[in-house]
C-alpha cells in the first residue's frame, strides 16, 4: 500500500528544492506526496534557522506533531535542513517524538535512514558534514504520482547549482548549517535543466548562495565554468523561455554576469543584490567586503546595461553597534538607488556567528521602530515605480487562472492581475497593458488590444 508523507517547506528556494528531492526519493520508497498533514504516515519538517522567527515557528509546528503524534503513535517525523543541522542530538531532548534528524548533506540518503526508522521506535540523527561532500548528479524524475496539485509546479521550476557558502558574513548561520561552498557540475545542470524542460517547463531559476563564485570550488573534476558560462549554456536549451538567478553578492558581480544581461535574451531583467545596510562601519563589521560607494558603481554598470532591469535588495537594521547615523544612511542608499523592491528584516543573533559576541546589541523597540520607517519608505518607492509602468506593455507568463480572471508575472518579476477570461494556460506568454499599479502587484488588460 501507498504510505503518504506531509513535507512542510520553512525558509528560502534551496529549502523548496531540497523538499522536492526528498519528495522524489521517497517515491521510489513507496510514498506519495499528500496535503493532509494529519493523516500521513511520515510528516517532514525542512527547516530554517537564518532568523530566530524562523526557527520558532518550526518548534512551534514540533509542539502540535506531538499532539498529533499522541494519537497516531505510528506515524513518523523528520527534522530535516538547517535546524536538523544546527541542533543534531539536541533536538531529540526537546523533542523526543522526532524519528529522524536530517541534515543538510545527508538529504540525499534519506531513503536509507526512513527504511532505517521504520518499524523501530529508536530515532536516528544522520548531520554529518563533510569538507569532501559532494552534490549529486540528481535528476528530476516525471513526476506523475507526487506531484503537489499546484499549476506553478508545471512550468517553472528552482535548480541548485551549488550548495554551502565560503563568505562568513559576521551574522550569518549559512556558512554553519551548510557548510562549505560547492558547485555542481556544469554538464549535471545542463542536463537537469534539459530534462525539466523536456517535461514541459518553462521558466527555471537557478540557486546558490552567491552565485557569482560558481565555478570556483567545483565537484570533483567537473570541467572550469564560470557562472556566465553556465548562464550561456543553460540559455541554449531550445524551449526555455525564461532563465532567473539569486543570489549574488555585491564584492563578486562581475562585468561577465551584467553583460549577460544584454547578451542572453532570455535573462529576466530581474536582479536580487542585498546591500545589508547603507553604512560603511556597519557593512565592515558584517564581513560584507565591499562599500557603499563600490555597491553603487556596480548597480550604475548593471542598470547602464539594462536599463528596464528590477533591482531588489535585502537589508538588515539594528545591527549591533547600528547607530541613529548609520541607520540614516540606509535611508539615503534607499533614496538614491530607489529599490523596486526589498526583504528587511531586523537583526538576529544566531547561535555561533561572531556578531553575537559585537558589543551594542540593539534593543527590540529601536529595531522595530527603523524597520518599520524603512518599510514604509519602501512601499511608497515601490508604488511609485511600479505607477511607471501604468500604461506600458509587459509579457507576462500566466501563472494561475480562474473562471473569469488570471495572474501572471512579468520579467521583471512583478504579478499582474488581470480581471478577464483567458483560453490561454498556466506556462503561456502574453502581453498586456498595465492600466494599475499598487505595492506589491499590477493590474493589467488585454481586452482592447485585440
Ligand atoms: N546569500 C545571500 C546574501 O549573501 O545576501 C542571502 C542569504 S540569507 C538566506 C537571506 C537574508 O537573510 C540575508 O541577505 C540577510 O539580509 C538576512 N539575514 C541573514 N542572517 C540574518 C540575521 N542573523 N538577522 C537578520 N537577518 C539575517
Ligand atoms: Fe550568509 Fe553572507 Fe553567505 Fe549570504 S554570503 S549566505 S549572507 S554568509
């Protein structure tokens, strides 16, 4: 009989990636992918811990499986991503109704560690992390019998392209709980790739930490390939139609990757560059290795490149040490290069980053308050680029339909509302005119077109 796993995804793209592997191996495991979180035979935490929030909510969903767990003692549990990592064998004496804690690296084995659960109430912690780890050539099977009742799900899909990170931002839990950076080989993205469009995909984004050092610590003896020419080589794929990217970091952008901006017609112009925060001092005490003067050279270079390109950023406040003066001069970066979009989020101490030993933690009030101030300021630069392009003609992949409406989303990276019926599909292309504009969306019409 068909057992049912319930996987619930926390945290970034990497984690919705990983859970689609997982999902994958458990299929050959005699599982399939189920919504009802109750009644399944296995429940699947892929977790995060980049903010103390995340991790909470996480222990906060462990509380509830073990009441669930009360009832149906047969079912099974797994921590599997960041926390699993970070935690190991001390999640078990929090939460002792944990089957298996799963690390980062040992995803891929999670067949052998579930056959390994079964039947036996002993859990199992399998988080070793090793310098010689390598990412597996994994390819994506039809998925036919797991596959989420999600119509995104069919035509625009996430690919890893290297794992971990080298970088150490003084506040960041990534480099620990992902370990070292590594890039996949050049050829087993190809193919991936190859293969999701063979299955009907359309519009793919490829993932990694700070993807413009791919190439620089490859798998084994992969042929060198630096990040441009991994772009190049993907964009040939005959019927991809759309190619994204995050994230890059601001000391390694290079004059390759913004000139693929020009070259690679089917390169969203879409650009995720987190600046962190608008201070110098501050992004010296994070590790961030670049200024505020060399960040705004390179966001000049890419829009000089491509001019209709959506820049998004993330940004931290309240950093340690983060005064009234420094906070005022993320205000002004945010003035001067007016983000179409932001993630802000207020300082967190992590277990085991250095900034949780940097003197002058910030109290929660002032956090709040400045990210609130940013946040504001924020919505009002995005309404008002997202009001220039009232009136203007954008291709949108259409994304969701309905009976008498549909969304789509635009290269650039915005969702587009449109209050019409449509014959067309989820994975179409088609140009409408954008006649409103608000925070976070557009609407648009392609009635008096025709
Ligand atoms: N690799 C990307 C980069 O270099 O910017 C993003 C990594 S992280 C998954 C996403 C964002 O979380 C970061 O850009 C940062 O703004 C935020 N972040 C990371 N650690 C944080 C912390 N300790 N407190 C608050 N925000 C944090
Ligand atoms: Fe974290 Fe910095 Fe690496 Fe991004 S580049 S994952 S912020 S350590």
């Amino acid at each position: 009989m068909v057992k049912k796993v319930f996987i619930k995804t926390f945290g970034c793209q990497m984690n919705e990636r990983d859970s689609e592997i997982m999902s994958q191996i458990l299929s050959t495991h005699g599982y399939a992918e189920s919504h009802d979180m109750e009644s399944a035979d296995l429940v699947i935490l892929n977790t995060c811990t980049i903010r103390a929030k995340a991790e909470q909510k996480v222990m906060s969903m462990l509380g509830a499986l073990r009441k669930i767990k009360v009832q149906r003692p047969g079912m099974k549990i797994c921590v599997a991503g960041c926390v699993a990592q970070q935690e190991g064998d001390h999640l078990l004496q929090r939460m002792p109704h944990v089957d298996l804690v799963l690390g980062t690296q040992n995803i891929y084995d999670l067949g052998t560690y579930i056959d390994r659960v079964a039947g036996t109430d002993r859990p199992v912690v399998a988080t070793t992390m090793s310098k010689a780890f390598r990412i597996p050539a994994f390819l994506p099977a039809d998925r036919k019998n797991s596959e989420p009742a999600d119509e995104l799900y069919s035509f625009k899909r996430f690919v890893t392209i290297m794992q971990g990170c080298d970088n150490y931002c003084s506040y960041c839990v990534v480099p620990y709980t992902r370990g070292r950076e590594i890039s996949r080989r050049a050829q087993d993205v190809v193919e991936e790739v190859r293969k999701l469009v063979a299955q009907g995909v359309r519009e793919v984004t490829l993932l990694g930490q700070n993807v413009n050092s791919y190439g620089r610590k490859l798998n084994g003896t992969a042929l060198p390939c630096t990040f441009p020419e991994l772009l190049h080589q993907v964009a040939e794929i005959r019927g991809l139609q759309r190619l994204r990217f995050t994230t890059s970091h601001p000391k390694d952008l290079s004059d390759e990757l913004i000139g693929c901006f020009r070259d690679i017609a089917i390169l969203c112009p879409q650009f995720h560059l987190p600046v962190q925060s608008g201070s110098d001092a501050v992004l010296k005490r994070m590790n961030r290795h670049y200024t505020i003067a060399n960040y705004l050279e390179r966001v000049e270079a890419l829009f000089s490149c491509r001019p209709d390109l959506a820049l998004t950023t993330d940004i931290i406040v309240g950093f340690p040490g983060e005064t009234d003066d420094d906070f005022a001069l993320t205000m002004d970066l945010l003035e001067r290069v007016r983000f179409h979009g932001s993630f802000s989020f207020k300082y967190s101490d992590r277990p085991g980053v250095r900034s949780c030993d940097f003197d002058g933690k910030i109290s929660e009030e002032v956090k709040s308050e400045r990210l609130a101030i940013f946040q504001r300021r924020q919505d009002e630069i995005s309404l008002a680029r997202n009001s220039a392009y009232v009136g203007s003609l954008l291709e949108i992949m259409i994304e969701r339909t309905s009976e008498n409406a549909f969304q789509g989303r635009t290269g650039t990276n915005h969702i587009v509302h449109v209050d019409e019926k449509t014959d067309l599909a989820p994975g179409d292309l088609l140009e409408v005119e954008i006649v409103h504009a608000g925070q976070h969306s557009l609407k648009g019409k392609v009635d008096s077109m025709h």
